[in-house]
C-alpha cells in the first residue's frame, strides 16, 4: 500500500513538473515573439531613418548643409531612440524573469507541500518501537524543509538584483548618450 502511494506521488510530481516545463517553454515563446516584435519595429525605423539621411546627404549642394546634419541634436535623437529601444527591451525581459520566478516560487511551494504530507503518511504507518527513528527523521527534514525557503529567498534575491543591474545599467547608458543640455550662450560686448 505504501508503495502504491508512493508511485502516486511520483506520478503527480511528474506531472507537475511538465505542466511547469509547459508554461516555462510557453514564457519563453512569448517574450521570444515580442522581442522579434521589437527587433522588427527598430529594423524599420532604422531604414526609415537611413533613407531619410542618404535623402539628405544627396540633397547637400554645401558644406555648411553638412555641418547642420552632424549637430550634436542628431546624436541625442539616436540616444533616446536606443534608450526607448532598450527599455522595451528591459520591460519584455522583466516580465518573463518575473513569470519565471513567481514559477519557482509556486514550484517551491507544491514540492514543499508534497514532501510534508509524504512525511506525515509515511511516518503514520512507521511499525512499533520506530519512535526514536522516526523523531530523528522529523528533525531531520524540518531543517530539510527550511531549505525550501532559503532556496525561495536566494530565488527572490536574484531577481531583484538582475532588475537593478538592468536599472544601473539603463542608467549608466542614458547617462552617457542621453540628453545633453544645450550649453547657455554668452554675448560678448563689443569693445
């Protein structure tokens, strides 16, 4: 009998665990797509753009008309269209990391709760004289159990550090390119 519902238990983790594999799979096609999605848009905008600047470059009968092309206006135009870029970017990767760990974190929960209604049908039908075992054993897998949590808090402490690297490093990136303030002109007097 113990065997049986042990290979019930099996076959539900089992199943569990290609239903997670399923979804997991499902997470990564979808933020697959909308990352193609993205890529797509930026490709158009980008020949768009360079159709509209070799338009300009062969209209150019003068070198002051190029000089107006190179204006730092330009670069900061490319600077915040890469920091829209990548912020979509950043929103389609966070999404999935958050559906990965709230996976996990689910994950975590069922094997915990499976684990510990094993141990309780397992040691209900612990033959006579087994007390002292069985109290180790409970002991045992109470720390065992704790693992769970400490594995949940690691899971949750990576996460939200990878949002702040990606944070600092959108940051350190929008700081580099990003929009710089024009410079205040001063008038001279005329002496």
């Amino acid at each position: 009998m113990f065997q049986n519902q042990l290979n019930d238990q099996f076959a539900t983790a089992q199943a569990k665990a290609i239903e997670t594999a399923k979804h997991l799979a499902q997470v990564a096609v979808e933020s697959a797509q909308e990352l193609a999605e993205i890529n797509q848009a930026a490709a158009k905008d980008a020949l768009v753009v360079a159709q509209d600047t070799s338009t300009q470059l062969l209209a150019i009968k003068d070198p002051q008309e190029l000089a107006k092309l190179a204006q730092p206006e330009a670069a900061q135009e490319v600077a915040k269209y890469a920091a829209a870029y990548q912020a979509k970017v950043n929103k389609v990767v966070r999404n999935g990391n958050k559906e990965v760990a709230q996976v996990v974190d689910a994950s975590i929960d069922d094997a915990r709760a499976d684990l510990v209604k094993f141990v309780k049908e397992a040691t209900k039908s612990a033959p006579a004289g087994s007390e002292a075992f069985v109290s180790a054993f409970k002991t045992a897998f109470d720390s065992s159990i704790q693992q769970f949590d400490q594995v949940r808090a690691t899971a949750t402490d990576a996460f939200a550090n990878f949002e702040k690297s990606v944070d600092a490093a959108l940051a350190n990136i929008q700081g580099q390119y990003g929009v710089a303030k024009p410079a205040a002109k001063t008038t001279r007097k005329a002496v």
